[in-house]
C-alpha cells in the first residue's frame, strides 16, 4: 500500500483527452486522481457529474482533477454521455484508461494477483478501486480516501482538505477538526514562541500549553 509522503507512481496511459505522462501532466500543480471500479455504474456517475460541476473550485485552488476506470477510453467516452445527460453536467477533465490494470495496481488498489485485463472483471471484483489521491508538485501524496461502493465521496471536503493542505504547506500551522477556510488554526509544535510572535502578530490563546490557536495567516 502507498503511503501519505511516499512519491506518487508515475505512469503512462490513454486518457479521453490523449495520451499522458502522469507526472509530466501535473507539471507544477497540485492534482486529484480518483479512481472507479467500472464504467456505467450509478454512484460513481454522480461522483463524475459532481466534479464537473465543481471544476471551476479546483481551477481556483491550482488543483488539476483525473479520473480513472478500468475500462477502455471508447467506454469512457460512451459514459460521459450518460454522465452528461443524467447528472447535468459535462465531464472537462481527463479520465484514464486503465484496462490492463496496472496502474490500479502500482497504486495498491488491486493486488498483483488481479491479472492483465479489465475485460470479465464485475465491479465489485474491482471494488477496491474507489480510491482519492491527492498529490502535492513535488509528486508526492498528501492525502488518499478509500470509499466503498456503496458510498459516494463527499468532494466538498476534498476540497477543505486541499484548502488545508495548501496553507499549512504555505505556513508553519496545523488545522483543528472540522476546520474551514478563515477558521483559527494551531501554531505548529516545532515553532517557537519568539519564532511565533514573528510569524503570526496578531498573537495566540493556548488553554493549554501545548496548544496555541491563532487567526488563519
């Protein structure tokens, strides 16, 4: 299994918008690559719909989203339009084709047991499949979410996290449970109160001493 810190694997694939190199194509961004156990499933129809429509947050944010099903690119492209006519919604991102499944399994969503072929494969064969990655530029991972199938994922707080991951990279901080972009956030421990008093002037509360909250720099 990978691990958050661990270097995201890179790879060369068939996506619906042409062929890439993974690590090429995130270039110097931020990236999201979420992963589906089979084309023309219903949950994951939704899951594709609602990111499309919030493409734009993830524009915003310098985050380049990916999907990922496996299945061949000319059953990806059948399935946007589905997606398209149920959910309301164009699919604008890339969608990879990972039929001979290695990239499923480079990333240890399916054991090395699994064989070479999406082809006979049923979706809960492949439910393990139905995992976030979120990759920072330096190509390593930052945050992965495994989801069975049963439940569809909650991007509204990919996008929190993100929001997080981006200020605390940004600034020695850490943030609390149920943190919101322009909540407080706490002083990272390896921060002294002299380093502190620099970094952050408008000052902190600690109800405890290892605790010292302060307004989002």
């Amino acid at each position: 299994m990978l691990q958050i810190g661990q270097i995201a694997p890179d790879f060369t694939a068939e996506t619906t918008q042409g062929k890439i190199h993974f690590h090429d194509w995130i270039g110097g961004s931020w990236a999201v690559l979420f992963s589906h156990p089979k084309d023309f499933t219903p949950v994951c129809t939704t899951e594709l719909g609602a990111v499309a429509r919030l493409k734009g947050e993830f524009d915003r944010r310098g985050v380049k989203v990916i999907g990922l099903s496996v299945d061949p690119v000319a059953d990806h492209v059948r399935w946007e339009k589905d997606i398209e006519e149920t959910q309301g919604a164009a699919v604008n991102f890339p969608m990879i084709a990972d039929s001979d499944l290695s990239i499923a399994k480079a990333y240890g969503m399916l054991p090395a047991t699994a064989g070479n072929s999406s082809t006979g494969r049923t979706p809960a064969d492949n439910q393990t499949v139905r995992t976030v990655f979120v990759i920072a530029p330096d190509k390593t991972i930052k945050l992965q979410l495994a989801y069975p199938m049963s439940t569809g994922r909650n991007f509204d707080e990919i996008l929190r996290v993100i929001d997080s991951l981006q200020l605390t990279a940004k600034h020695k901080v850490s943030t609390p449970a149920n943190w919101v972009l322009g909540d407080d956030v706490i002083i990272g421990g390896a921060v002294s109160d002299e380093e502190a008093k620099t970094r952050f002037p408008k000052g902190w509360r600690s109800p405890k001493p290892y605790i010292r909250i302060t307004p989002q720099p």
